[in-house]
C-alpha cells in the first residue's frame, strides 16, 4: 500500500481551516496526512472583531481553536518561513527559534494577509492595526482606559488629546470598528462624568468617499448617519504625520490625539517575498482559476494571498478580491480539487459574482446590499448578525455569540479597561524591585 500523501496547509485562517476540514472528511488517514502551520492555534473570525472590541460578544467565543475544529490533522504552532517547490519543502521556525524543513506532496499556502501601512512619521509607534483578535482586545482596553484617564485629570488640554480618536480608512472595517467603538463609549459616558460633546471622532479617508464595497448612496447613507452621531469626516485627505501623537492631515488640519486607529488596507503576508512562488505586482501568489500555483506542480493557493483570476469581471486580467467572501468559498472548492488531485479526477474552476456586503454600524444601525438589494436601519443590522452567525464556523460558537447577544438585551456591555493583561507581569516587577 502507497504511503499517504503528505498535504500541508501554511494558514490557519478561513482558508486554511476551512480546507482542512474538507479535506479531513473527504479523504481518508490512508489516502492522506493532514498538517496545519499556524504561529497561532486558532482561527480568528475577523467580520466580528468589531463587536469584539465594543464588548457586544466575548473575544473568546469569535476564536476558533483548530485542534478543535481539525481532528486527524497535525497542527503545529510554528511561523512558515519560506517554501523551495524545487525540493518541494517548507521552512519553518518553531517557538524557540528552531529551524526545521518539512517535505510536503500537496502545498497549499493561504498565509493570510496583514495590514498596509505607509511610512508615515509616528504611525510605527503611536498606531494601532485592526486585523487580529489581540489588537481589537488592546483596542478597546485603550479606548475605555482614556475616559479613565481623562475622568482623571484637571488638565484640559491633555484631557482633550486623550478623548479624541482617529481612524485612518473608510472601508468596512474602519467604519465598523470605529462605529461599534463609539457606540460603546457612548453608553459608557455617564459613568466617568464626560460629555458626549467632548469626545471627538475623526475618520480620514484618502479617496472622496466611504465604503466602495457598497453603492454610493448606501455609502452616503452611511456618511449621513455618521456625521449625525458627530463624527468628523476627512475624505480626500492622508494622515501625513503622527509624531508625538500629533496629528496633521494632508489638508492642513492638525490636532492631538491619543489613539490613532489604522485601517487603511491589507497586503499579503511579507512571508511569501521569502519563497520561489510567482508573484504579481502586489505581492499575491499567481493562480490559474482551479487554484492551481502557476508553474509550481502540486501547489495550491487561495485568500487573501491568491491572485485569482475574476471570470465574472469584464475587466482583463481583474483578480478576486482580498475578502472572506471569496476566502469561504475559494477553499471548499480548493478542497475538492486536491481530492480531484489524488484520485485523478478533473479540476473545477473557480467562480463567484460578488454577493455584496453587510456592515453593522452600532448597535441596531447598519447597511447591506445583498445581490442589489439595498437596506438600512435596523433590518440591515439584524441581517448583518444573521449572516454571520450563520458563516461562524462551529455550532458550538455559534450558540456562545447567540448568549453573548441575549444577554446583552436586559443587561449593559461590560465596560471595564483590564490593561494590565498587555503587561502582566509589571506589577510583579515593580513589587521585585522595591
């Protein structure tokens, strides 16, 4: 009997999750060894880091921890580093900087992708990204540990510095993280003795609008609703400096701000410039529409890291767009022909139309528009929360966000700053040395 053949998986995310689960239940121990490399051991549901950081579910529960969800599969908490397909192998290197070679028969690299940042004075040091479950937790510590501080203080400049919040990027997850975040502070207020017109929410967005996943009067529905809540809005406009958290703006606005939000894009994971992969321009491994690596027998890609060719785009040469929409359902067909690999079968091509979007914008407000169909207000909340809760891979978290969401109907968010858990250990430290 052959040996099984040895598929690994560099990803963690939707992606990589996703077709290890397929895969697990479409192929059998003997036909294949399954192995995950991940730095993390979960998979993180990004569409609710929003209401993550508001406090409207637990961090926890918008996590999934892939020995969980992977049963059979191999799982290893290592970093990949960089893939040689001449020797079919895989760099990785462990917890304790340890560097090994893992030979694979079947690749797939779906490591993701991370935030676009710019060389901008201060942003290294001032800014906080919005792409992982540990910056959303530190994000809302943050927020919440400024009304302490400014609850704090009789000074009324720093006051002002500390309640001022800026989000650099008006996609959907600018809007949603900084929506859901101000209406958290908002309920919070009466509790720290501020008041609401103290507090000043600043987006800034490089293009003349907000949210191009969506139509443009959706978009301006939205601008609407913001502005009415009090946010002020930049459009057109960079964030040219953030020394100092002072911030100036490429249209001559200047102020201070002690939180300063970057949203403004993503880009594929810095690890794939260390492999022999095709790349395009951008930095996106080059696929044919079957998922198939161009050039690379055996390799497979898909996500964020993909250049998949859009059949459905009058545009030539248009790829798929970075989103978990195309992610979900990249990987169940990535799955299949990897099945289709094995056994000889044929290979399917990928195509999807964009379905549209849905984007919560506090609690019962939000948009969507779903195969044209526009709504606003409250229904598109609510659609929002289903559609999702529905896509949340496991019954087993979905019915944890379910508790998170009916418990929060009788009672208040938990609006407590626990910073101490990004330094645990000071406080030990600090006692050590007295």
């Amino acid at each position: 009997m052959a040996d099984p053949a040895r598929i690994v998986i560099i990803g963690g995310g939707y992606v990589g999750a996703t077709t290890a689960r397929q895969l697990r239940k479409r192929l059998t121990a003997e036909e294949a060894q399954l192995t995950v490399i991940d730095p993390r051991s979960y998979m993180t549901y990004q569409p609710f880091l929003a209401e993550a950081a508001a406090g409207s579910v637990e961090p926890r529960h918008v996590v999934v921890p892939l020995r969980e969800v992977l049963p059979g599969c191999k799982v290893m908490a290592a970093e990949a580093t960089g893939v040689n397909t001449t020797s079919k192998s895989v760099t990785l290197r462990v917890a304790d900087g340890h560097v090994e070679q893992l030979g694979y028969d079947i690749l797939v690299v779906a490591p993701g992708s991370v935030s676009k940042t710019l060389p901008i004075p201060g942003l290294a040091e001032h800014g906080i990204g919005f792409k992982t479950l540990e910056e959303a937790v530190y994000l809302r510590n943050h927020v919440l540990s400024r009304l302490d501080l400014a609850a704090s203080t009789m000074d009324r400049e720093l006051r002002r510095k500390l309640l001022t919040f800026v989000f650099v990027g008006g996609g959907y997850a600018g809007i949603e993280a900084m929506a859901e975040l101000e209406d958290m502070t908002r309920h919070a207020l009466k509790d720290y003795g501020i008041d609401r017109s103290e507090l000043r929410w600043v987006l800034v967005e490089a293009a003349d609008r907000i949210m191009p996943e969506v139509s443009s009067s959706l978009a301006s529905y939205t601008l609407d609703v913001l502005t009415k809540r009090g946010f002020e809005v930049h459009l057109g406009t960079t964030l040219k400096s953030c020394e100092d958290c002072h911030v100036v703006l490429g249209d001559d606005t200047e102020f201070d701000a002690d939180t300063i939000v970057w949203t403004a894009g993503v880009k594929p994971s810095p690890m794939l410039a260390d492999t022999d992969l095709p790349l395009n321009p951008r930095g996106r491994v080059c696929c044919a529409t079957t998922l198939e690596v161009d050039g690379a027998p055996g390799v497979f890609s898909a996500g964020d890291a993909a250049a998949v060719p859009d059949v459905t785009s009058k545009e030539p040469g248009a790829v798929c767009a970075p989103s978990a929409q195309h992610a979900s359902r990249q990987a169940v067909v990535l799955a299949k022909n990897i099945v289709a690999t094995l056994r000889g079968g044929p290979l399917e091509g990928y195509r999807h139309s964009y379905a549209g979007s849905v984007a919560s914008l506090g609690l019962y407000q939000g948009v969507a528009q779903i195969y044209g169909v526009k709504l606003r207000g409250w229904p598109a909340w609510a659609l929002h929360r289903a559609y999702h809760l529905m896509t949340m891979p496991t019954a087993h978290r979905k019915t944890r966000i379910a508790a998170d969401w009916l418990i929060s109907l009788p009672f208040r968010r938990q609006v407590v700053a626990t910073g101490e858990q990004h330094h645990p250990r000071e406080q030990f430290v600090r006692a050590s040395q007295r």
